[in-house]
C-alpha cells in the first residue's frame, strides 16, 4: 500500500469524494455540504491523501488550515476532511495510517490544533478519532448546529 500525496481535484480523489457524499446520502439523508475549494488543500496550507492498493485508491483524507472566524475555528486550526476508505478494504488500518500522515504533517506546516465534524451515524469515525487523542470539541463549521454533529479536537504541540 502506499500513500500520495494528491490535489483535492485529482480524478481518484473526486472519485473517492463521490463514494464518501454516497455514502453520507445513505447515512444522514444528503452529502456533506462543506464548501470546499482544492486549492484549500495545497501545502503549506493543507494536504490530500490518496491510499493506494497496486493502482487502486482505496482510501482519502486531507486537512486544511482555519484560522479564528465566525464558525468557530481557532487560530493555528487544521480541519481533517474527507476521511474515506472503501468498504473492501476497511478494518486494515488505512485511516489510521492517512490520520498520522495528516497529524504529522500539519504540525509540520505549523499548525498547532487538529479539529474535525462528524456525526453521530459514522460511529467507526468517531471511534477512530477518540481512540487516537481526540477529545469532545465546542462545535464549529457549517453544521455546528445540526443535533447529529460531533466535533473533536487534538492538540499537535506538546504542552
């Protein structure tokens, strides 16, 4: 398996993104509406992950910089987006491992907190996070207001 990096409109990383809002659809009623645009994504300021399996994308996931703003990120912010592996190669540790290349490399780019949204119908996702640092967070973002949603936070600076 390896791990490339990508744009966040490459074609394996769109196609990945179709298979996530799916399977939102099947989970909430609707995809995930989060405006996104892929320059978000380009390093310093963001990074996208492409999991592969010989030519296959079997997994995504990406972070992107926030600062302090009216929806409630803080300074120094890098928002985890767009997490997603594929149902046949789920329960191998993919996410886990595009998790720690994200963490890493936000840290690296300067970023001192980590933060995501999920939602109470994506109980392995917020397994996941909890069982890798991340903590119950005051909401933020597009759907911070939604009962369904579930915001984390991990700090990236050692205190």
């Amino acid at each position: 398996m390896q791990i490339r990096t990508v744009r966040f409109d490459h074609p394996d990383a769109l196609k990945l993104n179709d298979q996530v809002q799916q399977e939102y659809a099947v989970r909430y009623g609707d995809g995930d509406m989060t405006p996104l645009d892929p320059a978000q994504f380009d390093p310093p300021l963001g990074l996208y992950l492409v999991a592969y399996e010989g030519t296959e994308a079997v997994a995504s996931g990406g972070w992107r910089a926030q600062d302090a703003n009216a929806e409630g990120y803080a300074d120094g912010d890098a928002e985890i987006k767009r997490m997603y592996v594929v149902p046949g190669a789920r329960g191998r540790g993919l996410a886990r491992r595009i998790l720690a290349a994200l963490e890493e490399s936000a840290r690296a780019a300067g970023r001192v907190r980590m933060v995501l949204e999920t939602g109470t119908k994506q109980p392995e996702a917020i397994a996941l996070y909890t069982s890798s640092g991340y903590t119950p967070a005051v909401k933020f973002g597009c759907y911070r207001e939604y009962q369904e949603s579930r915001c984390y936070a991990k700090p990236l600076t050692t205190p």
